[in-house]
C-alpha cells in the first residue's frame, strides 16, 4: 500500500507533467501549438467515445467512481472539499446558472431533433407487416418510380405462395399513387397529398385500417375515404365535402385510422384513379402471403417466370427502407448541430468554472493547507462541475419531453407527399441527452479542476 507522502508527490508529478505538456505555467518555448490542438483532439476522441458508451459501462464507471470516493482516503478528501464547493452554489448560482442553461439547450435540441427523425422511423416502422408483400419493377426503390403493367398482374396472381380469402381468389391488390395538392391547415398553401388506388383485395391486406366515420368509397366511383392524418393536415377534405381533382369532382365519403403512414393518405379506387389520370399501368402489387414460407415461394417464383422481371419485398421491409434516409440525415444534422452548441457550452462552463476557482482562491488554499492534495482537489472541482451538468442535461431532457414527445408534424415521404408523423422522446434518446450533458461538464470542468490543484497555497492566501 503506497505512502501518503508517496502519493501526494506522484500525483504532484503527474499534474506538473499534464501542465508541462499543455503549457501551462511553463515557459513559453514549452509550448508547442500543434501539442496543444493533440490535446483537444483527444479531449474529443474521448467525448465521442463517452456518447456512445453503453448504459451498464457508464453505470459500472459510476459504481467504481462510488467506491473510490467512499472507500479511499482521497476519496473521502475529495468528497469532503466537493460538498464545500456545492455548499456555496446557492452564493455562485447566477454564474453557475450559464452551465446548467447552456447544457440544458444542447440537450434540448439535441433530443428534439433525435425525436424527430424516431417518430419518423417509428411511424414508417409500424406500417406494413412480415404477412404481406409488395411487388415491384426490378430494381425500383419506391412506387414512385416502377412501372407494372395490367397484363402481369393475373400472372403475379396466379404465383405460388400467394395466400386465397375465403372465396378462393388470390389476394392480390393492384395499386398506384398520384400526388395532388391540397391546401394545408397552418397557413392554406398548398401541399402535397398522396392519393391511393388500392384493387378491390387492398382492405382485406391492410385489416389494420378502420373506417372512423362514414364508409368505404365504392368501386368504379370517384370517391375518396381520408386518412385522419391527412384530415388534421389538409383543408376542405372532411366526410361530405367535393374536392376537385383532375377538373373531376370526388366526394369525400369516410375517414379511416390505420395508426401508420397509410393515415396521411387518401384512398380511392384503382381502376377510377387511373382513368382520371390515364395511368396505363399500376405502381405496384400487394399481396397476402400464405403462410410462413409463402415470402419465399413467392419470390422463387418470381425469379423463375422470365416474363416478371420484378423485385419483390416484405411490407415491413419495404416501408422500413423508406424511412433509413431521411431518419440517418435527421441524425447527422442533430447531431452536427449538437455538437456545435457543445462547444458553446463548453467554453461557458469554462468561463464560469475559471471564475469560480479565482473566486474561492482562499477557500482552495486553506483546503491545500490543511492537507487536501492535487488528486481530491481535482475531483471535487469536476463533481461540483458534474453536478451542474447533470442538472443542465435534466432540464433540457425534461423539457424535450414535454414539449415535443407526441407533438405532430408532416414532412415530404418518398414519393414527395406529405408524410404525417409524431416526434417520438423515447427513453434512449433522454439518455443520450443525458451523457451529451455529462460528457459536456466533464470537458468544461477538467482544465478548471487542474488549475484549481496548481494554486499555489501562500501565493493564492496573499492574493485573497
């Protein structure tokens, strides 16, 4: 077990040797620009790689800190000095209040942004199922851009590994997708709706959607049932209302609620949709599939008839795929932003935390007088710094929470219509938050913290 006298002077040299290195108190030729920007970059590399630590590291870094102090002697220094510190908040709580603000913004945007693009990915995620399938051109990533003709759809149907309703036919849905523009609820511009052209089979695929008011629209008529998304969304399509599409009148004649994208559309009647538009083919094909094995016989035989040269994915897969884009910018960009209103509170935790040690100059000197060495000084420094973190990152997720956790907005979907969706706050995202916060106060307190162990005991005692 290592003498006290032989820690205090390992510690003194460890911290001599950090300030040497950083050029801190060292004569100037000590000093090198590009040492110093090695020093940030790795205060980065270390930030970065706290953010994506794992809960139960993070909880075992917690639990090993907990030992530390309360079962060793600098510990319990260092806890002893860290409650004179946070004793005094309450006098220093106008400066303390820039970290607990700066922090609780960046985690506050942070999370909402995040939010945004989970509810996204959540709204596109709980659309469709592993029981049904999609058809499209090879190649096509989006309906938007495939093509099917009306002479491969009773081939298609005939396919094995197609599921049959109760009369015996194949449950197979022609569909296609026509953008129009709708007035929006906010300010009355227009926006993008998506209409579609489901076959006579699309409710029986989809048993998830439930008409709420009216009925369903009846074939071979210029009818439309609303999605409620759509309804909160758009103007002038309530049950009852003619709306002009095509310099044709259809008459909006139910609402239904699907509880996924399907509720930001409006639906027709395939074959009526596509003599309005003189579509000549259809988009895409949706099926029931019999069956466990039934995606894989379906796309053997696919791949085995040369005259569908077609790709063929699980609904669930297909709208999962659509929302990886736009949900991997959302996450750059909050995360970009983030980073950039860290740095900010970084150096206003700085600012604040330098400010703090010169004002409890004599306070650090009498404890360095009293025995109190550079390790526990350190610690105590970084736990009151923590200590605001933590509350900056609570307040910032708590508010994240409130404001934006189901709060409903619409952005443009793949096939350039409006896609209505909820900023999800999930609990992983609060989380982050809070490691963004933590990781913040460890960077804007660790140089204050070592500052504070440098100050020289008669030097600082004389200047108070």
């Amino acid at each position: 077990m290592p003498s006290r006298a032989a820690e205090e002077i390992t510690m003194d040299f460890l911290l001599n040797l950090f300030f040497t290195i950083i050029g801190f108190g060292v004569p100037a030729r000590g000093k090198h620009w590009l040492v110093n920007f090695a020093i940030v970059v790795a205060l980065a590399v270390g930030l970065g790689a706290w953010i994506f630590l794992p809960w139960f590291v993070v909880l075992g870094i917690a639990v090993l800190l907990a030992l530390w102090l309360l079962l060793t002697r600098s510990g319990r220094l260092a806890l002893a000095a860290a409650r004179v510190g946070i004793a005094g908040l309450p006098q220093r709580w106008g400066a303390s209040s820039v970290i607990v603000v700066g922090i609780a913004g960046v985690v506050g945007v942070l999370v909402a942004m995040l939010a945004m693009g989970e509810g996204f990915k959540a709204t596109l995620n709980r659309t469709g199922s592993d029981d049904s399938a999609i058809i499209l051109r090879g190649g096509s990533q989006a309906e938007t851009n495939s093509v099917i003709t009306r002479d491969q759809v009773p081939l298609i149907s005939s396919l094995d590994g197609i599921a049959r309703g109760s009369d015996g036919k194949p449950l197979v849905s022609p569909e296609l997708s026509q953008v129009v523009n709708l007035p929006s609820r906010s300010d009355g511009t227009d926006a993008n709706a998506q209409i579609r052209g489901v076959g006579p089979q699309g409710w029986a695929l989809r048993p998830q959607v439930k008409i709420v008011q009216g009925r369903k629209f009846g074939a071979g008529l210029r009818e439309l049932v609303v999605g409620q998304g759509a309804m909160r969304q758009f103007r002038g399509i309530e049950v009852g209302k003619s709306v002009m599409f095509a310099n044709q009148q259809w008459t909006v004649v139910g609402e239904f609620a699907s509880g996924d994208s399907h509720d930001s559309e409006l639906w027709a009647d395939a074959d009526t949709l596509a003599s309005t538009y003189n579509r000549q083919a259809f988009q895409s094909v949706t099926v029931k599939l019999d069956g466990k094995g039934g995606f894989r016989k379906l796309k053997a035989a696919l791949a085995g008839d040369p005259r569908l040269k077609l790709d063929v994915l699980t609904t669930h897969d297909y709208y999962a795929k659509q929302s990886e884009g736009l949900e991997k910018l959302i996450r750059i960009l909050g995360t970009v932003i983030g980073t950039i209103m860290a740095i900010g509170a970084v150096f206003g935790a700085l600012n604040t935390m330098y400010a703090a040690v010169a004002g409890r100059a004599r306070e650090i000197a009498t404890l360095r007088a009293l025995g109190f060495r550079g390790l526990p000084v350190v610690v105590a420094v970084m736990l009151e710094t923590m200590l605001l973190a933590l509350l900056g990152g609570l307040l910032g997720a708590g508010i994240a929470w409130l404001i934006f956790n189901g709060y409903e907005v619409s952005t443009l979907g793949s096939n350039f219509s409006q896609v209505v969706f909820q900023f999800r706050v999930s609990p992983e995202l609060l989380w982050t938050g809070l490691k963004w916060a933590l990781g913040i106060g460890l960077v804007g307190g660790l140089f204050p913290a070592l500052r504070a162990a440098r100050l020289p005991v008669t030097v600082a005692l004389r200047a108070a």
